[in-house]
C-alpha cells in the first residue's frame, strides 16, 4: 500500500532549496562585483567629541604599506588586515572595516574614552579609560577630565596596559564613580594621593580637604558627603573646616580651620536604616 504524500513536508523542503539557491546566487554576485570593482572612496567615520586621533591620522593607518585603496580593486584588498592595523593603534578601541556595492570602503572608528589622567611620583603622564586600561596622552587632543597625583607608584610603559598597584585601581573606581555621577563630576576636580595613600578629594567649591581614603564603600563615602553638603555647611560655612575625613564608617570627622590646637569634631551621618532616617542635626562637640 503506498504512503499518502506529505505535501506540506515536500513544499518545506522545496522552498529552503529555493533559498539556499538564491543566497548562494547572491553571494557568488557580490563576489563578481568585488571582483570587478575598484575602490572609489574611503569614508571614515569617528562618532564622539573627542578626537585622540585624526582622519588624516586613521586614513594614513589604512594605506601604509598598501599604498593607496583608492583604485585598488576589492578583491585585493585585505578588510581584517585593515581592521588589525587601526586597533593596534592604543587611541582606537574598536574598528569595523567594510566595502559596498558602489566600491566605497567604509572605517567605523570608536575611541577610547579616558576618566582619568594620572601623574604618577617620578612625572610620567598617562590616562586611564573607562575600561580601566592605561593610555598614553595625545598630541592633538587633551581630554577634559579628573586629574590625580601625589603617592602614585604606577608606572607606564607608554602602551596599553591593565592597573598593576592597588591605589591605581582605586583611582579609578573612584573616577569611575565620579564620572557617572553630575554634581560630583562637577565639584570634584582633583584625587591628591597622600605619603599613607590616602585619596584625597580636590573640590571646586570649598578648600576643605576630603580625606576618601580608599575606594572601599565608595557610595556610602560620597553619601555622607553629600550630607554634610547639605546638613552641616548651611549652618558653619564653607570656611569652617580645613579637612572632612570620610575614612571612617558611620561618621565625618572633621577639622575646624581656626583652631590651634586641631581639634577633631564628629558628625553624625544618615544611613539606610529606617529607625534613623531622621534628619541629621549639628552635633558637633568641641
């Protein structure tokens, strides 16, 4: 007895030999126009405001030692090659390399963007990228972003390179923290690292010393800080205080400017805790 016909079955597999067909139509297309094809232009594109490198600089990177594109037929030209010489160069963190149909070569550029410049103890001067990676500085461009120096004994090689010391990598989760917040991006211009790496907090508005410590409980850190901000210079001044010491969990202390015998005040802060989410009151004990 013959077996009823799966049409639908039979229809299925008709219609992926139909698409396996017309792709590899296609394909052997486009490999027939590659073929014949020169390249015409070279569009390089560089999203962002900061520019570490140029377009003459990325166009230059794509024609050494292959001379020119421009002319050169498509088959002939290397695209993962090209790819390799642009992310080799330590400003360029991410390059896609492709041609179209019209025998244009397209660059898509993305830079590295720093968070950090760094002045270590013996003057070298690097960057430090959002990826955590040292970076060299640029001739063409100089990056708007926080400054640290004091006690720093990374060193830079003047390549790409991951953080080797613990204070490095502290400078950079607090810059880091920094960075991707608005009012503390704003105010703080500046990580001084002290003879007990000790990070130190420059501000824009106040010449307090803020004595961060370490990168160890950064949120809770800039918490009470804010709080002080709010609760303790409204009633003192700016002018009131030579250091805010934040190292300490659970509390400010404090140095008062005009006193000779540099006496300590603690401040109490606001936690998360709500049996004492209160508003926090000046307490200060001299």
């Amino acid at each position: 007895m013959l077996k009823r016909i799966n049409w639908r079955a039979v229809l299925i597999g008709f219609t992926w030999v139909i698409s396996l067909a017309a792709v590899i139509t296609l394909m052997s297309f486009i490999e027939i126009k590659k073929v014949e094809n020169t390249c015409n232009k070279v569009e390089i594109i560089l999203p962002g405001n900061q520019f570490f490198i140029e377009k003459a600089e990325i166009d230059q990177l794509l024609n050494d030692n292959n001379g020119l594109l421009v002319g050169r037929r498509l088959a002939n030209i290397n695209i993962q090659k090209l790819e390799d010489r642009l992310v080799a160069n330590p400003f360029i963190e991410y390059a896609k390399v492709y041609f179209d149909m019209n025998g244009v070569i397209h660059a898509e550029i993305k830079q590295r963007e720093p968070i950090l410049r760094v002045l270590n103890f013996t003057g070298q001067d690097f960057y430090i990228d959002k990826n955590g990676l040292k970076i060299p500085l640029s001739d063409h461009f100089t990056a708007r972003v926080l400054v640290a120096n004091g006690a720093i004994m990374e060193g830079f090689n003047n390549k790409i390179d991951t953080l080797k010391t613990r204070i490095a990598k502290d400078l950079f989760a607090t810059a880091k923290y920094i960075a991707q917040d608005e009012l503390w991006s704003e105010q703080i211009v500046q990580i001084y690292v002290n003879s007990n790496n000790d990070m130190e907090l420059v501000p824009r508005v106040g010449s307090q010393k803020i004595i961060f410590g370490d990168a160890e409980d950064l949120e809770n850190k800039f918490r009470n800080l804010l709080v002080f901000y709010k609760k303790a210079i409204p009633m003192v001044g700016w002018d009131a205080y030579s250091s805010i010491n934040l190292k300490f969990k659970g509390q400010i202390v404090c140095v008062k400017r005009d006193s000779t015998l540099n006496i300590e005040k603690e401040i109490p802060v606001l936690t998360d805790s709500a049996s004492t989410n209160k508003e926090v009151q000046d307490s200060i004990k001299i």
